[in-house]
C-alpha cells in the first residue's frame, strides 16, 4: 500500500511508510486519513476516479475520517463507494461508516433505513451491514446486542428482498444478535415464517439467521419448510 501511494499520489510519497504497518483495516483507515489531511473534501472525488479498489476504498476511508460531519451528508458521500463494482470498495464504505454507527446506533438507523427501499441491492445491503450488532472486522454495537429490537424498522422492508446478496446480510445481522439475544431471533423467525405471503427469500433468509441456533430449537414450522423450497 505505501508503493501504492507513492504511485497514485506522488506528492504524499513520504506518507508511504504509515501504510506499510498495522492490518488491513487499520492501513485502509490510515489510507483515507492520508488523504483527508492531504487534499481535504477532494479526497474522495478524486479517489472515486481511480482504476485501483484500494485507492476508491481510501476514499471511502477519507468520508469516514473527516471530522464533524452530519450523518446523513457521511452516508450519502458513502454512496457511490457502496455502490461500487467491487466488492471490496462496498465492504470499505460500510466499514468507514461503521465507527459513526458506533457513536449513535439508534440515529444511524433513522438515517439508514430509507436506504432499504433503494432500487440497488448494493445500497441496501449496505444498510444492513453497517448496523450488523457484531459485525466484520469492526466494534461491535453493544445496544443492539442487548436490544435487537431497535433494528427492526430497517430489517422488516428486507425480510423478503429478492437479492441473495442482500439476503445474506440480513441472515447475519440475526445471526449476531441470536449470540446474545436467541429467542427474540427465534420469535422474528417464526412471526415471518408464519405469513401466508411467506417467499422462498424469506425461508432463506431465516434458515441462515438460525444457523448457529440448537437444531431442535429453530423454531421453523413444518408446513412453511414444505410450502416454500429454498432455492
């Protein structure tokens, strides 16, 4: 990463060695701040135009470094990184987000959940994932460890969503808060699978969210797993 900085922004070439300690996501995060401290808002402007992941998930990093600003305008900077082509840039803008999530869970769930109606199945995982209780690589969110309930106005228009990609990040979200908070994972489950409008999305989704759940306590009703075959 530091010969990449050198490369992409010749004149930060001295900053090239804060990138070549740490993890992963720590260089990431330096990356952004390097850029930040450097070029200000044209940080991520500038990143967004480069051919390398790295560099457009610095530039994610950088809407996560920049200080004191509104949670709305750090989501909507974070949009065309969450909508990125590469997977790697998407799981960056909910990572640069996830510390500001940290600091208010139940304000960045306000702000996130209009983003589950959104027509990109990128922009609504991204929703998801950045409120997940234990998350990836990340701190985790204790209130919505104890209370998972909070989550529910962004998890409910996502209980049936068509993509897999979207799926999976629904199915975990339950998934950690079955860690600490099983049987209200079970009673969502179970609500959802009893609905007559129940789609194979929907099985799918609780199928992986009790995954981790004892086989003889899933809670899945018979007649559900027959009428609706994942798929």
């Amino acid at each position: 990463m530091g010969a990449l900085l050198a490369h992409e922004f010749p004149d930060l070439a001295d900053h090239a060695t804060t990138l070549r300690t740490g993890g992963l996501v720590t260089k990431m995060r330096l990356g952004g701040g390097v850029l930040f401290s450097a070029l200000g808002e044209q940080a991520w402007r500038v990143s967004l135009e480069a051919a390398s992941d790295t560099v457009r998930g610095w530039g994610a990093m950088a809407v996560g470094s920049a200080p004191e600003l509104p949670l709305e305008r750090r989501v909507s900077l974070l949009r065309p990184f969450a909508s990125d082509p590469h997977f790697a840039v998407r799981e960056w803008a909910w990572l640069a987000l996830r510390p500001h999530v940290a600091a208010n869970p139940i304000g960045a769930l306000v702000v996130l959940q209009p983003l589950t109606r959104d027509p990109s199945p990128f922009i609504r995982r991204f929703a998801s994932e950045a409120t997940r209780p234990r998350g990836v690589w990340s701190v985790h969110l204790p209130l919505l460890k104890r209370e998972p309930q909070h989550g529910m106005p962004l998890l409910e228009p996502l209980s049936a969503d068509s993509s897999r990609y979207v799926q999976d990040s629904v199915a975990n979200w339950l998934n950690d808060a079955s860690k600490t908070a099983p049987e209200w994972v079970r009673t969502v489950c179970e609500r959802w699978l009893a609905d007559r409008h129940l789609t194979p999305a929907t099985l799918r989704i609780c199928r992986r969210a009790m995954r981790t759940l004892e086989p003889t306590r899933r809670g899945f009703s018979p007649a559900a797993l027959r009428s609706a075959p994942s798929r």
